[in-house]
C-alpha cells in the first residue's frame, strides 16, 4: 500500500504542479477565456486514465494462462521503463519545466482551442497512464488489488490537496528533495516489479527456467511473516528467485542507482532552494 501511495503522490504531485503552473500563467496573460478548454483536456485525461487502467484489471480475464503471463511479465517490464523514464526526465527538466510550459502555451493560445485541450490532455494523461500502468504492474505482482488502490487514491487525493496549496501560497517544499527522494525509492519498486515481470515471462517459456533458484532465503524471511509480507508489498520481494530474475534486479537496480546519483547530484553540495508557490503573478 505504502509503494502505491508514494506512486500516487509522486505523480500526482507532478501533474498537478504542471497544471497549477499552467493555470497561473494563463490569468498572468489574461486569458481566464481559455481556462474551460484546459479543464477539458484535464478532464479527457482523466477519463482516459481510468480506462486503461480498468482494461488492464479486467481485460486479460478470458485470455489463457500462457497469454495472461505473457501479458503480465511485458506490461511489467513496459511499467518499469515508463517510471524509469518519468524518473529522469524529472530530473533533467524540473528546472526548465516552468518555462517550457509558458512557452507551449503561448503557441497554444495563438493556435486553435483544440491546442489547449491537446495540452491539457497530455500535461495530465502521460502522468496518468503511467500510473495507472505501474500500479496494475505493482497489484498484479501480489498485493491485494483494492489496498493496493487505496492507497494509490489516497497518494493521488494527497498531491491535489499539496499542489493546491502550494498554487495558493501556503505551503513551500523542497521538490527537488522531494522528487529526488521519492525518485531512489520507485527505483528500488521498479527492480521488484521488473524481476516479478521476468518471471512471468519465464512461467509463459518466453524466457528459460534456468533450473533451480539462484537461493532460497524463505528461511530467513518468511513470506508469511509480517517482515516478508512488508517486504513483498513494498519492493516484491521474493525469498526464492531464478537466476533470470536475480540477474534483472541486481543489473537494473545498479546501473539506474549510479545513473540517477548521477542525474540528480546527490552526494555533491548544492544550496538549498525551497520551492517558490505558484501564484496568478508568475
């Protein structure tokens, strides 16, 4: 539940700021005329996130086990390439998103209405669907399917009651600390899921079995236990896993650990910026 929540709030958080910023720079222009078609493409790309996210829980039903592993183990893996993705793009562009977002607006404002709809469709929709992908990905690889989404709701309610604060000038956070934070522990999530991915794969023959498991450490966390239950929700932790699935956890979380300290500076001295509130005077 914990891992949904921190999805929820992390991308929640994101396409909140983005619309928060959008809202305020089309009152700076005087433009509160447009605001209505932004709200659609908001509104369109809810919808949109919905669906997906009910074809992917309801959608593989009548398929074959073979086809449903098979779906399983690629949606995975598509998940964790999403949220990797989404990971270092924040981390690149945080400082150039107020700016690039001004500057698509204007050309959507000197264009037609549907350049607004489309703009607000895809400031919202990427983050969506992206969530929507990457939590089916964390709930089909074991938590239960309705804590998993509560707390995913509840990440999702918490980013709109912080953004909103935030757009009003209440609240002031760190979001480079925030994103970069939330950022190592989707990493160490998404290792989980791409292992969980690889052995759907390998249940379906897509990939060899490769024999026995690389270990066995039920011993010392069992599955039943609550430590290995905590374990499992959080990070899909499994006490026996293959070769296949060792290699692709320990390959993914190390080479995207060092390349995200990397992206995001940690460990070097950097001054400390808290985040300016996003007001109507942007």
């Amino acid at each position: 539940m914990l891992a949904n929540y921190l999805i929820g709030l992390r991308e929640g958080l994101e396409a909140g700021l983005i619309v928060g910023i959008l809202v305020a720079y089309l009152n700076k222009l005087g433009r509160r005329d447009v605001l209505p078609r932004l709200w659609l493409g908001v509104a369109v790309a809810i919808v949109v996130s919905l669906g997906v996210g009910a074809i992917l829980t309801w959608g593989p039903y009548g398929l074959s086990f073979q086809a449903q592993e098979i779906l399983g183990g690629g949606l995975s893996i598509l998940a964790v390439g999403l949220v990797t993705w989404m990971i270092f793009w924040m981390g690149r562009n945080a400082r150039e998103l107020k700016h690039d977002l001004e500057s698509r607006l204007d050309a959507a404002v000197a264009g037609s209405a549907v350049g607004i709809v489309v703009l607000g469709f895809i400031s919202v929709g990427r983050e969506g669907i992206e969530t929507a992908l990457f939590i089916w990905a964390s709930v089909n690889s074991g938590e239960n399917a309705v804590v998993g989404s509560i707390g995913a709701l509840l990440g999702i309610l918490t980013s709109v009651v912080i953004a909103y604060l935030i757009y009003r000038g209440f609240v002031r956070i760190n979001l480079g600390t925030f994103f970069t934070w939330t950022g190592l522990f989707l990493v160490v999530v998404a290792a989980g899921v791409l292992a969980y991915g690889v052995g759907d794969l390998q249940e379906a023959g897509v990939i060899p079995g490769w024999g026995k498991a690389a270990f066995d450490l039920s011993a010392v966390v069992p599955p039943t236990s609550w430590y290995g239950t905590v374990l499992g929700g959080l990070f899909n932790f499994t006490p026996a896993p293959t070769w296949a699935q060792f290699g692709a956890w320990l390959l993914y979380l190390v080479v995207t650990l060092v390349c995200f300290i990397r992206v995001s500076g940690l460990g070097r001295r950097r001054p400390t910026s808290v985040t300016k509130p996003v007001t109507t005077n942007v």
